[in-house]
C-alpha cells in the first residue's frame, strides 16, 4: 500500500533521524514517531523532500507499517527500550518484528528476545556502529536474531549499509544477544585503538619533540600504508584544526579527560566472565577513568616534578609505527578471541570472517588491517586466535621488537603507555610456554589447600601438599 512503508523508526534523536532519512532514500519510504512530536515535525519539515510517514502516535505509527510489521528503536539503552516494547506489545501481532538499534548490554537483549518470542513476536538486537554520518550514509550493521525472520529484515538493511568491495557491512550474526555482543566488543577494541593512537601521539609529541605540523604529517602519511583506517585518518585531520584565534592547535586546547558510555567497560565485564584476557582494552579503559582524575593528577606533577629518567632505546617514527602495528594486532586478537569465546558459551555459531568484513566499512574501526584478518579466517575458518595465523605471526617477529623499544623508551622517560605495554605483555605471555603461575598455583594450595595438577600428569586427578608443614 503507498500509505505504508516496510521499516518505521522510533526515536528520531540524531542517529534516528539520519537512519530514517537513509531509509527514505534507499527504500522509498519510512515511517516514523517520536514520544516528543517536536523532533518529528522538524525532521518532516527540515526534509520536504523526502517520503517519510510521520505518525502522531505509537498506534498510528504501528499501523503505517506493511506486515510482517519491522519497527526499529533508535532510543537510550536500558529502561526506555523495556517501556516502549512493553507500549507496543498489545500492538503488534504475530510474526512482527522489533528491533533494538541502539546499544544495549546483550543480556538484556536475550532477556526481551525470550520475553517477545511468548507473544509470538520476534525481537532483534542490532549494533549499528558508525555515528551519525554512517548512520545517514551507510553504517556497519550487526543483527543478532532468529536467522528465519531476518529474510524479512535484510534487503533494508543491505540498501542502508555501507559497501566495500566485499559487499554491504551486514550479516546476520547470530541469535538473540549476538549483535549488540560483536557491536560491544567492537566498541571495546575500539577503546584500545583509540588509547594506542594517542600513547603514540604522546611519545612522538613529548619524547620525539615533533610538533603539529610534523604530527599532522605523520598520521597523514601512515594512513597511506598498513595503518590505514579511519581513526589514524580522522587523527591527521584533528591534528590540523587551527585554535579558534589562530592560536596553535585545538587538539591542545581540549582538557584531557576522556568520557565513556559503557560498553568498554561492558567488555571488560563479560571477558571476566568468560576468563578471556583483554588487557588492552582494560588498560584503555583505566586510561579514561584515570583521566577524570584532572585536578589530583595537576597535583601530583606539582609534588613529584620531572623524575630522572634512564636512556631507553632509540626511536623514531618508523619504530612507532610498526609498534603501533604490532600492537593493533594484539588489541584485536584479544577481541576476536573474545567474540569466539561467547559464542560458543551461547552457541551463537558467530563467523568471525563475516564479522571482520562488515566491519571493514562504515564502523569506526573500519580498517585496511581488517582484510588480512578476512584472509586468516578464510584460510583457517577454526583458527584458535589472530596470532596463530601464519602472517599475523610474521608480522609480529618484524615488529615485535619495535613495541619493545617504544615501550622500554616511553617508561624511561615517564611517558605512560599503558595499552602499548599491555599488547607487549599480552604477546610474551601467549607465547611463553611456561609462565610462573606454577607458583601461584603452588601458594594457593599451600593456604587454600586448592590442589594443582601436576607437569608429569597434566590431565590426571588434581593432588594436594602440606607445603607448609
């Protein structure tokens, strides 16, 4: 019917708005609402053009909509999704489907997948990553769901995605929590990627006494090889803004002290959970919260003053970049790891190829790297992690050496670099083959009475000692 339209939006904040007018455009037609009707009539009349169904209730809204009825919420995580599932229930029929774009903790998801599949409705949790700008013009796309009802989500979502040469950025991941659980641990890789930039940042600024001009140029230029992506780009061009009076630059006019929203620190939580380690990500995580300490921090510098450093080893920019690569690989290995991990704790049967090529467009973490991370897994579709793959280990016996040298040279002038050292700590660690926590566990057998397993029987009955007797 030309009154109705195959996808309708709720919540027209700035990424409802720009995904709605996506829609428009490569759909033909969207239905929205709004609870507050102010951010509908601004976005009908600030877009004449565009074939948007504008509904002044939930109920008209519902009612705009074809069936199956495909309804996508673009609002704040938490209790405003259970309140307007809760609104829609009487609502809707069976084999309707609701969506949750926004970015909610899985569990959650899982939680209101099992509660709507009583009523004969199926619930999506999809993770849209790539701000406002990927949401108008192309975001990446990560639906976890029922795989059957997605037929009825995937051409709208295949026209609203961004493209690379490998396709649109969606795929249906898994079932309940699998979307917004990649859509997290993207986030969190995203973390690290972002703290190991500016820890580079840092040292070539403090340590290499490079100023804007040359920064600028620096990123500009790795963004031309195997760092390119759209986090060193974006650095290179924040690296050029001017100072409102033409004073410098802005970067170095912005406070340091980095927020967050919570899905870093959601990762974190469920690789505890799962005992999958994410240093990298923690460390990043730490950094931020570290960062909101500005006026103890300003304190601190006053009390201890420049303390003496020692010669560290000679850098220069080309041992940071490939220190800096080095470590992405890390920072990702840890989160494809953990990717794995949950699903197979869910059965989610997640294809990690899958997700490293729609991640290769329209998300922030969007990256020339992500390609050889498609090759690894469409060699080896079980590989056990990232550093297992035969180039990935290449590339870290080139450059593991360099993250040595950035990390022992930026601690000897007491530049912190938390996210570098984590990534060089991470690596000697998986690739030891006999770490000391055959003392740790030896202690706590010897307070706890614990047990241990011993290296001549290692899958044999676990054993106690009186190490203290």
């Amino acid at each position: 019917m030309a009154n109705q339209a195959s996808l309708g939006i709720i919540g027209l904040g700035t990424m409802g708005s720009n995904l709605a007018l996506n829609i428009a455009d490569r759909c033909g037609q969207v239905a929205v609402w709004n609870l507050e009707p102010d951010l509908t009539r601004r976005l009908v009349t600030e877009n004449p053009d565009a074939s948007i169904l504008a509904a002044a209730s939930l109920p008209a809204f519902v009612k705009s909509l074809e069936r199956p009825r495909r309804m996508m919420m673009m609002i704040t995580a938490g209790r405003p999704v259970d309140l307007v599932i809760e609104s829609l229930i009487p609502l809707l029929q069976e084999g309707d489907i609701v969506v949750d774009g926004g970015n909610s903790w899985f569990r959650d998801t899982q939680r209101r997948e099992v509660e709507l599949k009583k009523h004969g409705i199926h619930f999506f949790g999809v993770g849209v990553s790539g701000g406002s700008d990927g949401a108008r013009f192309g975001p990446a796309l990560m639906p976890g769901g029922d795989p059957v009802a997605y037929s009825h989500l995937a051409p709208t979502f295949e026209a609203i995605a961004a493209r690379t040469e490998s396709g649109p950025c969606v795929a249906h991941i898994g079932t309940d929590g699998a979307g917004h659980f990649v859509k997290t641990v993207h986030n969190g890789i995203e973390y690290a990627d972002m703290q190991m930039i500016a820890e580079v940042y840092d040292v070539m600024r403090r340590h290499l006494a490079l100023g804007p001009e040359e920064l600028a140029s620096t990123f500009e230029a790795w963004n031309g090889g195997p760092l390119e992506s759209f986090l060193i780009e974006i650095t290179g061009q924040i690296l050029r803004v001017p100072g409102p009076a033409g004073d410098g630059r802005l970067v170095d006019q912005v406070l340091d002290r980095a927020g967050q929203k919570g899905t870093g620190r959601w990762t974190v939580q469920v690789a505890l959970e799962l005992g999958i380690p994410v240093p990298a990500i923690s460390a990043a995580l730490d950094a931020r919260a570290l960062s909101s300490f500005k006026s103890e921090r300003t304190q601190l510098a006053e009390q201890f003053g420049s303390l003496p450093a020692g010669d560290g080893p000679t850098i220069d920019v080309a041992r940071i970049h490939d220190a800096l690569l080095a470590a992405k690989i890390c920072a990702y290995a840890q989160g494809l790891r953990l990717i794995q991990a949950a699903s197979d704790e869910f059965d989610w049967s997640v294809n990690l190829r899958e997700v490293a090529r729609i991640w290769k467009g329209g998300c922030i973490i969007r990256a020339r790297f992500l390609n050889e991370i498609m090759e690894a897994y469409e060699i080896r579709p079980d590989l056990p992690g990232l550093l297992h793959a035969e180039s990935f280990r290449e590339r870290l016996v080139d450059h593991q050496a360099a993250l040595r040298d950035v990390v022992a040279s930026a601690q000897q002038a007491g530049i912190p670099v938390p996210a570098l050292a984590s990534c060089l700590a991470y690596f000697d660690s998986y690739r030891t083959e006999r770490l000391p926590q055959n003392l740790t566990q030896a202690q706590r057998d010897a307070f706890g009475a614990h047990t241990y397993q011993r290296t001549d029987d290692p899958d044999g009955a676990a054993v106690h000692t009186d190490w203290l007797d």
